[in-house]
C-alpha cells in the first residue's frame, strides 16, 4: 500500500470514527450522571473520537510528507485541517467540562465540514508561486486553529438555545433556530447530490470569453444557472438558460453558484421529509432530550471558546496575515474580499467580549452571538472563498 492510499484511508478511518463516536454520545443523551450506562458510553465515545484525531493527524502528516509542504494549500486541505482542529477544541473542552452533549453536535458538524471539503479537487499539486513561503505554514494554520475554537461556541451556543428556547409557541427565536439547522441539511444534501452526481460520472462543458480568451468550465451538477455569457459545449445537456449574477466574477462563479442552488434545494427537501416524519419542528423535537444538560455549563463553554479563539485568530488572520500581505506583496493592507471579511469577523468578536463582559450579554443573548459568528466564518470560507474574486481566489 502506498502512502498516498495510507492518507487517504486515514482520512476515510477519521471519518467513520467521528460517526460511531456521535451514535455513543447520542446514548448518554437523558441519562442521569451517575448512570453507569451513560459512563461507559461516553468513555467509549471519547475514546474513538481521540483514535479518530490520531487518524486524521496521520492524513495531515503523511500528506505533508507527499506534498513537501503544509497541506493547507487549496479548500480540500484547509477544511480538513479546520475539521481536525474543531475536533482538537472539543477535546480539551470535553476534558475541562465533561458535558457529552457537545460532543453529540461538535462531531456531526465536523463530520459534515470534512464530507463538505472533500467535495474538492483532492489531488495533491505543487504550490503556486505566492503560497512558497514559510508563512503558509504560521498563518493559515494559526488562522484556521482560531476560527475551529470559535467556532466551539457555536456548538455550545446551538447547545444552549435549543434547551432553552421555547418551543410552545411560534417566534423569532424558534424561527431562526430552524434555519439555521435547516443550512445543516443544506450541507448534507450538498455531499449527498455532489457525491451521486459525480459516482455517475456527471459532466456538462461550458466555454466562456473572458479577456479575449477562451476558457473551459465543467459543470457536475445539471445547470439550473449557466456562467455568465457562457456557450454550452454538450449536445442535449440539461439547462435552464438562465445565467449566474454577471458580479460574480470568481473563479468558476457559476458553477459554484449552480452547487449552491442545488444544495438549498436538496436541503428543503430533507429538511421537509424530516418535518413531515417528526409532525413537529426539528428543535422542537430535539428539546426533550436536552433536559438534564446544565445551561451555564454550556453557556461557560461559549465564553471560554471565544476568549481564547478571538486572541488566536487575531495572531493567525490578522497580524501574521499582515505580514506575509507585505512580503508577497508590498501591502499590509489591500481591501481583499478575503481580508475585509477577516476584519469583519475580527471586530464581531470584539463586540461579542465587549457585550458579554461590559454589558452583561450572558445565556440566550451570548448564544445567539455564538450563531452570528459562526454564520460569518462560514461565509468568509464558503462564498467569500469560492464566488468573490480577489487575491486568494487560487483557494478555491
């Protein structure tokens, strides 16, 4: 077996541990503490999520080996990477906090980022020109280890607002909970259609005139949107002939843009079956099982995530960005969609510590904040990334 297969399998191995882990934390759910049940599963669930850490640190390190350089370079190294660091915060936080729970939404979520960003070219390719830098290595892994710690408390915050928002009645509150766990089934209808449509070999080529030149665009997915003054090259293909927004002007925009369109609509689907077989609204159906939770132990994990995510994301996205920004290109500061968003991001959790700690925005407040601040994140890692072209468009 070659190492390449070793990486990969390694990866695959991380992937299933994390899900049986997920099943074990899911039996301590409603079970007292002392509960001699709940204990030995719970030593189980932490046991195969550590051996599933091992294996995804085996991924990193043998790809690392096969490339010659930090595997972080393009989305499908970045994602896992970001992956395995939320699984290294959940850890530590397990092992300070003992509360199960987390484990039960830390894992799936993470288990959705790593089949998210394994939807991704995974070859291994040789860096481009402005990523040979030793400050690869220091900022984007401190950047991504900050927002995977961050992004911790918006598992304790998702925690915290299903236990203890009122789902008797409808509201704002209840509202948006739903969506927000509606963009989970987005997400797994996204690895879902993405997966079935490429193990059938999917394929509809597009041509676009960009500068006076002529480039090629695949589509994976049928072209529910075209690219923007595009010409499609395959006879018979299924299109709608309606055209991507003409702003969007990153790198292959419509077809991301046609990805994004078909994972909201594979999303309302199996969000709706899951509607129609519960007869009641997701969280509403998952309440009762969070019961016996301790709403200021999950409300600690919320602060504690983001006072010591916010310190480290401002050294890897900001200052060590800074720097690398002015020795590959002679600015500290460019206005990049990428480094607006970083900024943004930066000041959101400014606020959070400022409300948390001057104005007292403490339980459900101080979890909402947690949501809005992992909906950022991901904004910055999924449209920014992929739809807006700047300078680290050669990420997507």
């Amino acid at each position: 077996m070659d190492l390449n297969t070793v990486s990969s399998n390694a990866l695959y191995a991380a992937f299933i541990l994390y899900l049986v882990a997920t099943l074990f934390f899911g039996a301590t759910i409603g079970k007292n503490k002392e509960d001699k049940t709940k204990s030995k599963a719970s030593k189980i669930a932490i046991t195969l999520t550590i051996i599933g850490f091992i294996s995804q640190l085996t991924f990193f390190f043998t790809r690392w080996y096969l490339a010659g350089h930090a595997p972080v370079s393009n989305m499908f190294e970045f994602i896992a990477f970001f992956g395995m660091m939320l699984v290294l915060g959940f850890i530590i936080i397990y092992f300070i906090y003992r509360e199960t729970i987390i484990g039960l939404f830390a894992l799936p979520i993470t288990i959705l980022i790593i089949g998210y960003g394994s939807m991704f070219p995974t070859e291994i390719s040789p860096l481009i020109p402005s990523l040979q830098s030793h400050w690869l290595y220091i900022h984007v892994t401190t950047a991504a280890l900050g927002e995977a710690i961050l992004a911790m408390s918006f598992v304790a915050g998702l925690v915290y607002l299903i236990a203890k928002v009122n789902q008797t009645v409808r509201s704002k509150q209840t509202f948006w909970l739903e969506v927000i766990l509606f963009f989970v089934f987005a997400t797994s209808a996204f690895i879902l259609i993405t997966s079935s449509f490429e193990g059938a070999g999917y394929q509809v080529e597009f041509t676009q005139e960009v500068d006076g030149q002529t480039n090629t665009i695949d589509y994976h997915l049928p072209a529910l949107v075209e690219p923007d003054g595009a010409e499609l090259r395959t006879e018979g293909a299924f299109t709608t002939g309606i055209e991507a927004p003409s702003w969007m002007h990153g790198e292959n925009a419509g077809s991301k843009f046609n990805t994004l369109i078909w994972s909201i609509l594979g999303g309302l689907v199996l969000y709706g079956l899951t509607r129609l077989i519960l007869r009641k609204r997701v969280a509403a159906a998952i309440q009762p099982k969070l019961s016996r939770i301790n709403t200021d132990k999950v409300d600690e994990i919320i602060y504690r995530s983001v006072a010591i995510g916010f310190p480290v994301f401002t050294l890897g996205a900001l200052i060590f960005a800074s720097i690398w920004a002015q020795e590959a290109w002679g600015r500290f500061w460019g206005w990049d969609p990428k480094e607006v968003w970083a900024l943004v991001t930066w000041l959101f959790y400014a606020v959070f510590l400022h409300l948390r700690l001057g104005a007292g925005w403490h339980g459900e407040k101080s979890a909402w904040l947690a949501v809005v601040g992992f909906t950022i994140i991901m904004t910055n890692l999924i449209f920014v990334n992929l739809v807006i072209a700047g300078m680290h468009s050669y990420a997507g």
